[in-house]
C-alpha cells in the first residue's frame, strides 16, 4: 500500500510547491507576456527571509508564521523593483525579458552568495510542523501538509483577489483587451506592477517552504524554475485551473518515476511526457484567449 | 553616379561578407598562432568552439526568430560522440582492439554498452558527429514545429531539454562517466594529444570548421531559403499563406545550428581534454547564447566574433577577478538586450549604414 | 590531416565556397605538421628556481556551486603559505602563490592548471575537490610533468606519478567505517547518496565488503547533486528501519536529506547514520541538532596533539574563533607541509627528484604522523570515527590506533573483485 500512498502524497506535496512557483508566473506571462527566468530567486529570498525572521524572532513556533508575510513583501518587492527598473522597458519583446531576466538571475544568486555565504543557512522547523502521521505505511510529514495548505491559501487567496476586488476586475480587463482597458480608464501600467508584485511574492511564500526542506542557499531558484515553468507549459494560458492541474499532475507523476526508477530518470522521463503531452495539445490544457484568469 | 553606387553596394554586398570572413580567417590561422603562446592558442580553440555553436544559434535565433536555450545538448552529443572516440582510442593504444575505457572497469562490471562499440571506427565518429545531432533534431524540432510551438514556449522547452540531457548524463555513469564525464584521452586520430605541434593543428582543424561553418551560413543567408527563413521569422502566418509550411522551413535552420553546434562540441573535446554535464547543461547554453547576444544575433559575423569575446572576457575576467565574473556575465544579459537588443555588432552596423545611406537597415 | 577532416565536414561547396575552403587549408595546412603517436617530444619545464621565491599555484573554486567547501580549503593554504614564510621559505626560498579560481567547472580546472603550470610556471599545485575536477587536471598535470597536490578523501582506483593525494583513500575511511559498523553489531545497513561518481563507487566497495562481513543491504537510494528533496527516498528507510544508515549524499544535499529523516521519526536511537561528507563545518548547517550521528575521517577537530592545538589556535587567530577546522582543510594544510618536507628531502624542486625520494617522507600533522607511500603517492593515515556531541564537535569513539597504509586499488582485499557491482 505504501508503495502507492508515498508517492502520491509526497508528490502532492510538491506539486503544491510547483503551484505556488508556477502561479506568479502564469500571472506575469498571461498578463504582460513578461518570461521572468528571475523568478526561481525570488523562491530564493523568500528562503532567505525566513532564515532572517528566524534570526529576530528566536521562537520557532512563531517565525514561521511571521516569516510567510515578509518573504511575501521581500520578494514582492523585489518583483516590483524589477518590474519598475528593467522589465517595464521590453514589454511585448517576451523572448527579450527572457533574456534579460536571465541575467537578473544570475546576479541574484552572485549577490546572495557574497551576502549570505556559499554555504548555506539552516532554517530551523517549527515544532508544531516537525512529525508525521501514519497513513497507509507512509509517515507523511506535517511539512508537506503544510505546503499543501499554503498552496491551497494562495490559490483561494488570488482567486478571491481577482474575482472580488477592484485590482482584480482591472487585471482581468487588462487581459482581456489590454487597449480598451486603457480606454475605460484602468491605468493599465499601476495594474501590470500590481500582478507583478503578487506574483514574486507568492514565489516568496513558496520559499519559505522550500526552506523547511532544505534550509537555504543561493543556488535553490535554479533546482524549481524549470520545472515551474513546464507546469505553465503544460496547463496552458489564460486560465489558473490549467496551471493548478499540471502542477499537480507534475508533481505526482515525478513522485511515482522517483519511486519505480530514480530521482534523475524521473527528470527525464517527466520532461519526455511534457513534450509528448504538447503534441497533443499544443495549447497546453486549457487556454481562453480573452478570458479572465480565474 | 547612382548607377556606380549601386554596382558598389552590389559588390559590397556579395563580396563584403566574404572579405570579413577572409578577415577573420587570416586573424585565426595566421596572425593568432604567430603571436600567442601555445596555452593561449589553446584556449582561443575552446572560444573557437564555442564561436561554431554560435554561428548555428545566429542562423536559428537570428534569422529564424527560434531562442534556442538548448543547444548544450547537441554541443554535447558532438562532444560526446568525438570524446567516445578518444576515449575508445586511448584504452586501445594500451589495451589492444578489444580494450574498454577506464571508468567502465573502475565504476562498472568491466563490460562495455554496446552502441559503444562503433565509435572504436574514426570514419564512423566523424559520421555521427553529424548524423546525430541531425537526427535528434530532426525529431524534435519535427514535433515542436509542426504543432507550432514557438516563441517563449519553445525556449522553455529547450531549456528543459538542456536540463534533462544533462541530468541523464550525470545518472548514466556506467556508461558515459556521470558527473566526471569522459576525459583523460591520449590521442586524436593517431596524433599525440600532448604535443604542442598536434595540439596546434586540432586548433588549425577547429578554426578552418569555424571559417566553413561561416561561409555555409552566407551561402544560405544568400539564398531563397536565407529569405523564407527571414519572412517566416517576421510574419509567419503570410509565409504559410504564400504556400510555404514554415514548420520546414524552420526545421531546417533548427538541425543545421544543430549540426553546428555538434561540430563545436566535437572539437571541444580534444582541445580542453574533457567533456563532462556541465559543459552541456544549461548554464553552458545560456553562456553559449550570451556571445551570440553580444555579437549580433542576425548578423553573418556577429555571433562568431561575439562568442570568441566572450569566451576571452570568461578566461580573462575570472584571472583578474575570479569571484565577480558572474556579475560581469549577469551585467552582460542585462546591457545587451537593454540597450543594444540586436547586439553590439548590428548597432554599429545600423550607425554606419545610415550614416552612408540615410537608408534605415533593418 | 587536415585536408581529409575537413574534406568530411563539409556540405557541396560552390565555387565560391571552395576557393575559401582552399585558402583557409592552405592558410592551416603551412600551420601545422603533426607528430604521430610515440614520438612525442619531450615537454620541457619552465619552473625557474634560480631566484629567492619559488611560485606555487593554488587551484580551488572560489565561485559556483563547490565554493562552499573549497574556500575553507584555500583559507588553510594560505595560512600554510604564511607559517611556512614566517620560518623561512622552502629550500631558503620565500613562497609566492599563484591563486586560481576552478568556478566547480571540470573544463576551467584544467583549463587553469595548464595555464599555472606552462604560464606561471608554479613549481606544484594544490587543490581541486571533486573527482571531476581532478580527473580533468590528470592528463595535463600529467603531460606537462608537474606536480598536482589533492587535499580531499575520494574513491581511490587512481594513482599517478604527478599526484599526491594527502586525504583518504576508501581503505582508510569507508572500510574502517564498515569495521566499525560490524563492531557496533550492526545487521542491516541502507546506502544513500548523490548520484555521481564518488557515492556510487564507495557504495560498490560497501556492497562487497557488507557481504563479507555478513551486513545486509536493505536499501540503496540516490538523489541528483542539485536536488535536496529527500522526502520520498527517507521513507524508503523509514520502512526497511535499517540498524544504520550509511550517507555518501555531498553537499547541501545533505541538509534536505537529515531534515527528512528526523521528519519521519528517525533518528539516533532507531537508525543512526554515519556520514562521510559532514564534518565540523556542516554539522551546524543541518537546521536540526544531529547529536549522536557519526562520521568517519582521519581528523576531527577533537584530536590531541600539541600540533593540532597550533593548528586551531593559528586557524582561528586568521579567520575568527567561530571558524571550525575540518578533515579538507586539515588534509591540504598538511600538503604543503608534505610538498616542503618532499623538497628538503630531494635538496630540490624537480619533480623527478622529488619522486625518486618521496617515500617514507614524514609529516607530524595536526591528525597525528602521516607517511607517503612512494609508490602509489597517498599517504598512511590514522581511520577515525566520531560521535557528534551537542557542540557540533566529534567525539572519537573508535580509532584504527595506527595509520592504514594506503591501499588505493584495495589490491590487499581479497573479497574485492571490481568487475563485480
């Protein structure tokens, strides 16, 4: 049974992770065709503040809970920087921001490296996330639970964002019909840094529990940004739930490969099915050009 | 007078590019062995390489509009295909026909794959070093481009492609040395590997491909197919409604930079006397599409002499500076497609010819 | 040559194309002669020693993903370098390093390591930490007939005229540890590692000697080196609950790897894990207290011995009194030591005097006394297991009592077959 349930539920779990990556870029893409290779850092500072918070906050118990707002404004701020500074120059050249982006990332990690050292920072887990419960066979961590919820909160959160609030009737505008946005007075530049703060902060988020895995180092974006970004790939644009399928169907179905093979052949083997899978559907699983995105 | 103008911008069409070929010709076979030390020769060879790939990824990105962020691992099976070879010729020199390479006997059961075993014939290496890379390409590229998958999705799936090469290879280590990759060869087609008088012509060898990989490009930039390929890149959907299937026409810039690349990637390997994941993965084809950036991406010349600098700025900037050169390859990107998002050589280029003709280049 | 390759190469050339193609192999053609196979010419050396200093390159990744480890190893060179200017140079002669930076990239290191040996002309170099990075330095150091010093325990199979390799070889650190392992008693063993050269080979030697010793493998896991996510394969170990858990993992892998493990409810009592790649530096890293695990090296910074309390002392006096000595370090600050005792000995710097009088050569390290074996260039070194206490110390709690003499093909271990796996 266990060779079942392990898995499953582990792959759920990074599945989960894969979304919360995923979202913020889904957003950026969808809305401003932004391609931002920076976004795995913004993975990274997440982790990194929560190292920080644990440094002022010495309960554990509480800074993981302190941590999850400020790794969502650090790396939301961060997003923003990087939209005001560079990307808001290139927009409609995607392949550009691409490239551009790419550089970003690698200043990032350099500079995380002389800031924080090589070497890695322990991030210590909250005694409340540290265990397991037994279920068939599998001791699931408490941890993985936790990323699930967290991705479960994001989605809800963003779909509450989008559906109910002013920002998001302007965001769903501007994807719709970015020029007539325009016209009907939504200020289509305030909206476009909005998504982008939202989305580098949900990567934030999503660092911080990357952290509980692995502590930090400045390396951690590169191991989730491909993979993050097959997931957008694959679930297609213009809808979350197309995301939210791949997510987890990625994160599931490598669980399964790592478990019958290896870790490495089930990088591979997944990567093979994506392909396979876009010659299916080309468009990935969902896309509605001019609809909303949740 | 308009007419003489004309006949000279006709020639300096044809003839133009050839001269700047020739030029670069006579830099790498004549004026850099004069002047640089054995060492250095060697280590313009590695840029040499790098600099063919990049010649492929201005005929795919530059002219056909197709980022390709996986060349890594069509460098890697010309890499790897040549460093079998090698590796197969160095354990036969002491082992006799039927001897394995090293690592197979150290790290495996002492027995060899068997698609191995071809690459003991010369003529058969040289053969897939370009058979391969054609053929995989072929594959892929048939079932990226006919579904129309293109732009930023197909970046991303290259990308991948590099990841997942690369990773493969690191988990095979019975069978290509994982992370180690193959390395420790002896000889190149019979030749001393160690001598500096071989280790001058294997850089002769790898800057003549270079100057071929050149003038096949300018012959097909010349061409019909160098026009469609254009207009493919700058209005696909028109291109189709003139009867052409752009997915051909694309296909076949995307295996001939294949190609490229594996020739790079084949010479790469007895110049730096290593291959391993991490000339292939990723990083490295980003770092291949840096110079490309640099140079020019739709220029004739521009991604060759944009490759080789960088190559040098890599080995220069990480002697004067070993802890900064990621900020200097990071700043590059940034800079590059900031300001100059064509490349340095196509701005200069733009600044002469309107100053020459008020004509606006592309 | 020449003519006949690109002859291959190339596609259908024009007229054009043919006439630059022939230029440009006349143009290479006059460029180069070629020496086949056996005649080789002799490669000279350029290291000039007529002067007061004498150069020596330093070859460590200061950036990219190994920086982590082989900056600790660069601090302790150059310390080295200082102490052994302080008392007057080599042979009379003041150290000059030359320092390199490998970027963790196998192409660089022996891109670098040409460019010490034939541009620098440095008399030896020290570093390098993976295998890769030294498998790509062996042919060239090899060729140009210099002198490579290796600082790091690695999975032996390797011997080369121009090598000295100052860390363990596996019969000094993985089959002490499985002598260990058997006098604890212990019945069932899993192996977890990254997946690349040096794990896989050590779990190989592991597997062989497990089944000669009676231990059963009761699980084998590997993880990629970039990947820290170990939630899936720990629960392998969680449900084989193995008497021990031998970790070849490198890196900052590890710290996903010990993270899962706890998670699941292991822990000293129930599947201690002995270690080989964590040491003083890392313990703390790991975001969980690991007291009670074990790790096997030859140094831990608990010895006692007067030249490990200079050691220490002289460590932390450089770096700061937070900084850890560490096996790595201990190893390549020996090295220079061992390269000066090697010149004093010869009365020279010239590789092949060097060798011709290299064995027997003696060093008192901080780890105790070390010997280099002439023949296979490692050197006999005392095996260690230690118990992490609540400081992020060792305490040893088993010791081979005197240095294992290097062994690097394991040719004295009859149940060692390589062609077995």
């Amino acid at each position: 049974m266990d060779a079942f349930t392990t898995p499953l539920l582990a792959g759920t779990a990074t599945g989960a992770l894969l979304l919360i990556a995923a979202l913020g870029l889904a957003l950026t893409f969808g809305q401003m065709g932004v391609i931002n290779m920076a976004h795995g850092e913004f993975l990274m500072a997440g982790a990194y503040t929560t190292f920080l918070t644990q440094q002022v906050v010495t309960n554990t118990d509480l800074s993981i809970l302190v941590a999850l707002p400020a790794a969502f404004v650090v790396a939301g701020s961060l997003g923003l920087l990087l939209e005001v500074s560079i990307i808001s120059w290139m927009y409609r050249r995607p392949l550009d921001t691409l490239l551009v982006t790419v550089g970003v990332s690698l200043l990032l990690q350099q500079l995380a490296k002389d800031i924080f050292g090589a070497q890695g920072d322990p991030v210590q887990t909250p005694g409340w996330l540290d265990g397991n419960i037994d279920v068939f066979g599998y001791h699931w961590p408490y941890r993985q639970m936790f990323t699930i919820l967290l991705a479960i909160a994001a989605l809800v959160g963003l779909g509450l964002l989008l559906k109910y609030t002013a920002y998001g009737r302007q965001i769903r505008a501007t994807v719709q019909n970015r020029d007539l946005a325009e016209t009907m007075g939504v200020s289509t530049r305030t909206v476009d840094r909005v998504t982008f703060f939202v989305g580098s902060g949900l990567a934030g988020v999503g660092g911080v529990a990357v952290s509980l895995i692995s502590g930090t180092n400045p390396n951690l974006g590169t191991t989730y940004i491909i993979s993050a970004f097959l997931v957008v790939v694959a679930g297609g644009l213009g809808q979350l739930k197309g995301t939210v399928i791949a997510a987890f169907a990625v994160g599931i179905v490598t669980a399964f490969f790592t478990d019958w093979f290896n870790s490495s052949m089930a990088q591979v083997f997944t990567f093979a099915l994506v392909v396979i899978f876009l010659q299916l559907r080309p468009q990935g699983l969902f896309t509605v050009r001019t609809r909303g995105l949740a | 007078m308009n007419n003489l103008l004309q006949t000279g911008q006709r020639l300096g069409r044809t003839w133009g590019p050839l001269l700047g070929i020739a030029i670069v010709a006579i830099a790498l076979l004549v004026v850099a062995p004069a002047v640089l030390s054995p060492f250095r020769l060697n280590n313009l060879g590695k840029y040499v390489c790098w600099a063919i790939a990049g010649v492929g990824i201005g005929l795919a990105w530059g002219r056909g509009g197709m980022l390709v962020m996986g060349q890594g691992v069509f460098f890697g099976l010309g890499g790897y295909a040549m460093a079998m070879h090698l590796k197969l010729e160095a354990a036969m020199a002491t082992g006799g026909p039927d001897a394995i390479p090293d690592f197979m006997v150290l790290y495996g059961d002492g027995t060899m794959p068997g698609w191995w075993e071809p690459f003991r014939s010369g003529p058969f290496t040289l053969f897939a070093i370009l058979v391969l890379p054609a053929i995989a390409a072929t594959i892929l590229g048939f079932a990226i481009f006919k579904r129309r998958v293109k732009g930023a999705y197909f970046a991303i799936l290259t990308q991948a492609l590099a990841v997942a090469f690369a990773t493969l290879l690191v988990a095979t280590i019975k069978q290509t040395g994982g992370f180690n990759g193959l390395n420790q060869f002896t000889q190149f087609f019979g030749y001393n590997l160690y001598d500096p008088v071989n280790k001058r012509m294997i850089y002769s060898i790898a800057a003549v491909l270079l100057i071929v990989c050149l003038v096949v490009v300018w012959q097909l930039y010349r061409s019909r197919f160098g026009e469609l390929l254009v207009a493919t890149r700058d209005a696909e959907e028109r291109v189709r409604f003139l009867g052409h299937d752009p997915a051909n026409i694309k296909l076949v810039a995307f295996v001939v930079a294949a190609v490229m690349a594996s020739i790079g990637g084949a010479m790469f390997a007895p110049i730096t006397g290593i291959i391993s994941p991490s000339d292939v993965d990723a990083t490295a084809s980003i770092f291949l599409i840096a110079g490309v950036a640099l140079g020019g991406r739709s220029l004739l010349l521009g991604p060759a002499i944009g490759a080789l600098a960088v190559g040098f700025g890599r080995t220069f900037l990480s002697e004067s500076f070993p802890d900064q050169w990621t900020y200097f390859l990071g700043l590059l990107f940034i800079v590059v497609i900031l300001f100059f998002p064509s490349g340095l050589g196509s701005s200069w280029s733009q600044l002469t010819s309107r100053l020459r003709t008020k004509e606006v280049a592309r | 040559m020449t003519e006949g390759l690109s002859h291959v190469f190339e596609s259908r050339p024009r007229l054009v194309t043919g006439t630059v193609l022939a230029f440009t192999a006349a143009l290479s053609l006059s460029a180069c002669g070629g020496t086949k196979s056996g005649e080789s010419s002799a490669v000279e050396s350029c290291v000039d020693t007529s002067g007061d200093t004498v150069k020596l390159g330093f070859l460590n990744s200061t950036s990219g993903a190994m920086a982590i480890s082989e900056q600790t190893v660069r601090d302790s060179l150059v310390m080295a370098i200082d102490e052994i200017n302080a008392d007057g140079g080599i042979l009379g002669k003041k150290v000059e390093p030359v320092a390199e930076d490998g970027a963790s990239d196998p192409a660089i290191f022996a891109e670098k390591i040409e460019k010490l040996l034939t541009g620098d002309c440095v008399a030896a170099v020290f570093g390098g930490w993976t295998s890769a990075s030294r498998k790509a330095m062996l042919p060239v150091v090899e060729a140009n007939k210099g002198l490579l010093f290796y600082p790091v325990q690695y999975e032996g199979l390797e011997a080369s005229e121009n090598i000295y390799y100052t860390g363990a070889t596996t019969n000094q650190q993985i089959i002490p540890a499985m002598d260990f392992l058997k006098s604890e008693g212990v019945k069932t063993l899993f192996l977890a590692g990254s997946d690349y050269v040096f794990p896989r080979t050590a779990n190989k030697i592991i597997k062989q000697y497990a089944e000669e010793l009676g231990i059963e493998i009761v699980g084998e896991e590997y993880v990629p080196l970039d990947d820290d996510d170990w939630t899936t394969q720990v629960a392998k170990i969680a449900a084989a609950k193995p008497d021990f858990v031998f970790n070849t993992i490198n890196g900052s892998s590890n710290v996903g790897f010990v993270k899962a493990y706890y998670e699941q409810g292991l822990g000293p009592d129930n599947s201690p894990i002995i270690s080989v790649s964590i040491a003083e530096e890392e313990a703390p890293a790991m975001g969980k207290d690991i007291t009670g695990q074990y790790a096997a090296w030859n140094y831990f910074q608990s010895v006692e011995s007067p030249t490990n309390d200079t050691f220490i002392e002289a460590f932390q006096a450089k770096y700061g009194d937070d900084r850890p000595t560490s096996d790595p370090m201990e190893a390549a600050y020996t090295s220079l030591y061992l390269y000066k005792a090697l010149v004093e000995k010869a009365g020279s710097f010239d590789v092949d005097e060097i060798n011709a009088s290299a064995d027997g050569v003696t060093f008192d390290a901080p780890e105790g006394t070390v010997t280099i074996d002439g023949e296979n260039h490692h050197i006999a070194k005392t095996a260690l297991i230690g118990k992490i206490n609540s400081d992020n110390q060792f305490d040893v709690v088993w010791s081979s009592d005197s240095p294992v003499e290097p062994d690097p093909f394991l040719e004295g271990y009859s149940w060692w077959d390589p062609s077995k796996n």
